[in-house]
C-alpha cells in the first residue's frame, strides 16, 4: 500500500451521452485563433500553415449546467464556444488519413477567458496561463461517441448569452480542422487517451457578469449551459 503525504487529487471525469461509463480526463489542449473572424476581432492575422495550442489543467473541467462564481482579479470574463474533441486512442504522428481514427466522440466547451489578463500577458510577450489556464475554465457537455466513422465538419456552432445570439458560425469555418489540428499536435506530443482538445471560438467573444445564463450548441454533438455566480 502506497503512502501519501496527503490523498491525491481525484480522478477527473467527463459524463458520456447515453452511458454510465465515464472519460477520464488526461489533458486539455486549446487551439488559439482559429476562426479568421475571431482572430480579427483579436487584432491579429490568423495563420493556416502554423497552428499554435495553450492547455488547461484538467482540474479546469467543469460540467455542463453548474453555476460558477466569477474569477478573480479580473474585470473582463469572456466565453469561447467551441468544439470538443476527445481522445480514445494513442495518436502518434498521424496522417490526414489516420488523424480521426484516435478520436473517441466530441462535445461542446467553453473556454472561459480573463480576457484583460491575458491581453495584458500578450502585450508584454508572456505566457497566456492567468488569462486561460484557471479554476473552473473548461466547461464542457457529454461526450458524444462516434458512430459509424461520423465526424462532425460541417454544421452550426453558436452561443447565446441571456437568449441573445452572440456567437455564430459553421464548423466548415475552422482554419485547421479537427483532423489537421490532430495531425500537427501528434508531431510535438503523443496523445493519449483522456487527452480534449478544443477546437476554437468564432468570432463574437465578449464579457458576461454575474447572473447571466450561457447556452450554446454545436449541431449534431449537443448542447452546454452555465450560469456566472457571484464572486467568492
């Protein structure tokens, strides 16, 4: 029997649609910029040819339809939607041809942002972690599993703050799409089973406050709400 100092932090674990089953959770890898309206809307020129990632802790993930109370030490708290997808099989420098074969389902996330913390790193050429990488900044909904060799490229991605559409977009608008993301991040990591990557946001971030509702929906994956909470 193995002796700790203090118990180890519990396993992290994603609901799968259907099943009692559950994913757990390795890494979380985030693809920046990669929608061309949002990359503008950010002030910078999105890039094809070089993909670039920033992760979150897995202890970030949060369910679909909690309640989470504002960060601290920000004033600017943005919402991401996205497109989720995880990893059910080692992936190891794939193909076009292979990149999806490793992928166990995909769900909807949000990447939830301090916006004004990381602007102020970009600014100052730093790394972005105080901005992304935070308690309760991964939202994501269950997982649904591939069938049938289906993958979702196509078909609407929006979000909704307060029943108002903010965000609205079409997978087919991705720069590097799922199998090309998975095919450049498999040269630089192995990936793992339990590994997420989210895909990245349209254009039409913006900040939320306390009291405001998020829905979103990515169609044929499904649908993910959370509610801002006070500040604690």
């Amino acid at each position: 029997m193995t002796n700790y100092l203090f118990a180890p932090p519990e396993v992290v674990t994603v609901a799968i649609e259907g099943s009692s089953i559950l994913f757990p959770v390795n890494r979380i890898f985030c693809v920046g910029r990669n929608y061309a309206a949002h990359a503008a809307e950010m002030g910078v020129k999105a890039d094809k040819e070089e993909p670039f990632y920033f992760t979150k802790a897995a202890s970030a993930i949060v369910p679909s339809g909690s309640t989470v109370p504002y960060p601290p030490e920000t004033e600017n708290y943005h919402y991401e939607m996205e497109l989720v997808a995880a990893i059910g099989k080692p992936i190891h420098r794939a193909t076009l041809e292979t990149a999806l074969d490793g992928v166990y389902g995909y769900a909807c996330g949000l990447d939830m942002t301090r916006r004004d913390l990381q602007l102020r790193a970009r600014e100052k050429q730093r790394p972005w972690d105080l901005g992304k990488d935070f308690e309760q900044s991964a939202v994501i909904s269950p997982i649904v599993p591939v069938v049938d060799g289906k993958h979702p490229t196509t078909g609407e991605i929006a979000l909704e703050v307060n029943g108002e559409t903010k965000q609205k977009a079409d997978l087919s608008e991705l720069i590097n799409s799922t199998q090309e993301v998975i095919v450049h991040l498999s040269r630089f990591y192995h990936l793992m089973p339990g590994d997420l990557i989210y895909t990245g946001t349209p254009a039409g971030v913006g900040a939320v406050k306390p009291g405001d509702v998020i829905t979103g929906h990515v169609d044929a994956v499904g649908t993910i709400t959370l509610t801002i909470g006070e500040p604690t």
